[in-house]
C-alpha cells in the first residue's frame, strides 16, 4: 500500500484528555478497558463527572501508556464510556464506542495524564469523487466474508460480519478495526483520508492475506485429520491389546 493520503478537513477544534494505547481504535470499534493506574483513574472519573469522551492514540514511542514521555501517533479516534463498572481499589472496567477522528495539534500537558489541543476530522469523500463505487464496497465485503470465515474455521472462535446496510464509510472502518494485522498497518488505515482510498487498500490486503490463510487452514484441516486417525488407531490398537489378555491374539471386535 502506498503512503496515506493526508488531506484532512477539520471540522472542528477541542481539548482532549488522552490515553495513548498500544491499539488502534477506529469509529465504530468497541474497545473494553480495564483501568487500573491512577491517572487514568483520575482521567475516567473526570470524564464521567463531565459526560466527555476521551482520545486514544496509539503509541509511537514509548514503552507504555504509564510512561510520561509516551508519544501518540497523531491520529486517532474519540473513545465514548457507554459502560462503567467500579472495581475494588479504585479500579474500572468501562466499555468504550470510537466515534470521531481528531489530529493532534499540540500536547498541552503531560500531568497527570496527557491532555493535547485536536482537530476533529471530516472523512474527506470528495477527494475520492461523488461517490464510493458501489462495486468496491462489495468486492471488499465478499473478500472480507471469506476472510471471515477462514479465520473462524481456523480459530474456531466467532468472526466479526460486516452487516450488509452498512453504509461504506462504516464497512472501511468496521474492516480495517476487523483484520488482524500489525498496529501499525491498522494505523496507517485509521490515517487514510477519505473511504475509498480505505476501502483500496483493504481490497489489496485482502487479496494478499487470503492465499496464505487458506493454505493454512488446508494444513491444519490435514494435521487435524492425520491426528484424529492416529488417535483413532492408537485407541483401536490399545483397546485390541487389551482384549488380547483375555481371548487371545487375534480377537477381533467385529
């Protein structure tokens, strides 16, 4: 993928108390957090006394959140407390929706928590024309079900499903929070400045990631298999072993 297309348009200015973690949170995403360092305690109470979301960056350098001298990427998404749930010693668990894009200006403090001036960004469609192609959102939607259903098969945990109303700036969101790359790569997408370009690049990492994740899959479908045949004979040679204490050699069970 090539570099990001960086014309933003900003909509609007706001301080914004920061968490800068080692993911990426786009709009859209659900991000849990168990919050346990007491800045960030201090950060949470604050925004629930005062009904304020919060800003996630991922970290660009630095070991930690807990590190002072962390720095963010300058991109990143507005974090929504839709849920809170108090732990003892002061701790929480709150669930968070990402909502808008911002672009950090300028940090304005660093204690107790980080606290930076942002732009929040529009999704910058017209550079990519009228419209996203209606025939783009769905060759992303079908390599990304595909997908999907690999990583299920092999996980045997449950995929994340585009659902089919959503509209493309969503589904480019819903995606990139979805595929299981490096930060990083995920990034440079939460990065990218208007839908289509997003969707582009998800297309292109789709078609490279699904050769190799089926293989994959084939491989571990063959493994599982020859398992369950050795384990089948291994059970059928103890269990003629045992027999053969009793009526001979050549007992057979059928």
């Amino acid at each position: 993928m090539g570099g990001p297309a960086r014309i933003f348009r900003a909509m609007s200015s706001r301080r914004l108390r920061l968490f800068p973690l080692k993911t990426v949170l786009f709009p859209g995403a659900v991000l849990n957090l168990h919050v346990f360092e007491s800045r960030y305690k201090r950060l949470i109470e604050e925004c629930l006394e005062d009904g304020d979301g919060f800003g996630v960056a991922l970290i660009s350098e630095g070991s930690d959140a807990g590190d002072s001298n962390v720095m963010p990427h300058e991109i990143g998404s507005v974090a929504e407390i839709v849920g809170v749930r108090p732990l003892p010693e002061g701790r929480y668990f709150i669930s968070t929706i990402g909502r808008e894009r911002f672009r950090i200006r300028a940090i304005v403090s660093r204690e107790p928590y980080l606290v930076v001036d942002a732009d929040v960004l529009e999704e910058d469609d017209a550079a990519a024309g009228d419209a996203v192609d209606g025939e783009l959102v769905e060759s992303v939607r079908a390599k990304f079900a595909e997908y999907a259903e690999l990583i299920c098969e092999f996980s045997g945990e449950d995929a994340t499903a585009i659902e089919p109303d959503v509209d493309p700036r969503s589904t480019s969101y819903a995606v990139g929070d979805a595929l299981q790359v490096a930060d990083a790569i995920k990034q440079r997408l939460l990065e990218l400045s208007d839908t289509r370009a997003r969707l582009e690049a998800e297309l292109q990492f789709l078609a490279r990631l699904l050769p190799p994740l089926k293989r994959l899959v084939e491989r571990r479908k063959r493994e599982l298999e020859l398992r369950r045949i050795r384990e089948g004979t291994e059970e059928d040679d103890g269990y003629r072993g045992e027999q053969s204490r009793y009526f001979g050699r050549y007992f057979s069970r059928n």
